[in-house]
C-alpha cells in the first residue's frame, strides 16, 4: 500500500486499462482547522462483458396474469374515493414491481348487492412472462394493512373473457 503522501495510482498488472483518478471530498470528516478532507481515489472499469445475462426461470403454470387476494374487505371498494386511490395505488405498485404493467383491474361491488365475480381480488396484467413472474416474487405474502397478500397466477384466457371467479 502506497503511504499517504503517494498520490499515484496503484498498479494491477491483470488490468489492460488505466485506473481513473477521483476526487472525493467529504462531508463529515475535517481537518483540525475545519476544512473539509478531500481523498483521491482511483476506478478501473471493468471490462464489458459478452455474457447474455441468465433469463429468469418461470415455475410451472406461469401466465401474465396475477391474482392477488386478502389485500382488503370488499366492502371498502364502496367508496368512490377508496376506490379511485386503491386503483391509483395497484397500477403503480404493478409498474414499481414488475415493469411492464398493461392493466390493472379490481372488481367492485355491485350498488344493488348482486353477485359480481372476482370482488375481493386484484389482477393484474403484465406485457410479459418476466414481468409477471418478478412482480409475484415481489408482491406475494406482501403485508398490505394488517393482511398478508398473496399472489398467484391466473388464466390469460379467463381475464380476457372477463371471467374473475376462479
């Protein structure tokens, strides 16, 4: 190790590149006077790789549709303003978890208190298998107020027919 008066940069006889010098000046630590203590540090890039990064491995059944469930009381989707803010919520909690969100649907009671399929459950659809697959590693047995979610791939072809029981 070089002694603090040696500002050069260290030598690695494995790397083809130059190491880039970089000031760092800090905050918190001061010389007796006050000023502030600045550090040169030295970067070696490391060289681009050619490897394809590993692709995520998709368990059995995996679809780009998930179902989450024990997320809250139906009851509560009466409120238009809930409801409003819950949908705002789910789109961007899909998008913040797994990218590619195309749409979020939550069923919602009906006024009247006829049967509606799916209310209490939250899908989401995502644009791809990998997508869907990290938000479900993200979100299942997430807490969300006091309830445990948990998450689980649905039917492509029972969302798209507006088919929610399941």
């Amino acid at each position: 190790m070089a002694n603090h008066g040696d500002l050069s940069p260290p030598t690695d006889s494995r790397s083809q590149q130059q190491p880039i010098p970089v000031l760092y000046q800090s905050r918190y630590a001061k010389t007796p006077e006050g000023t502030p203590l600045s550090f040169v540090l030295y970067y070696t890039p490391l060289p681009p790789s050619t490897a394809t990064p590993p692709s995520p491995v998709h368990e059995d059944g995996a679809t780009r549709v998930l179902c989450l469930t024990r997320m809250f009381s139906p009851d509560r989707l009466a409120d238009d303003v809930y409801y409003r803010n819950f949908c705002w919520w789910m789109t961007v909690e899909g998008q913040r978890h797994g990218g590619k969100l195309v749409r979020a649907v939550v069923p919602r009671p009906d006024p009247s208190g006829a049967p509606v399929p799916g209310v209490g459950k939250v899908f989401l659809e995502y644009a791809d298998l990998d997508s869907s697959t990290h938000s479900k590693t993200m979100l299942h047995l997430t807490w969300f107020p006091g309830r445990q979610v948990i998450a689980v791939f649905y039917p492509e072809d029972k969302f798209a027919d507006g088919n929610y029981d399941g």
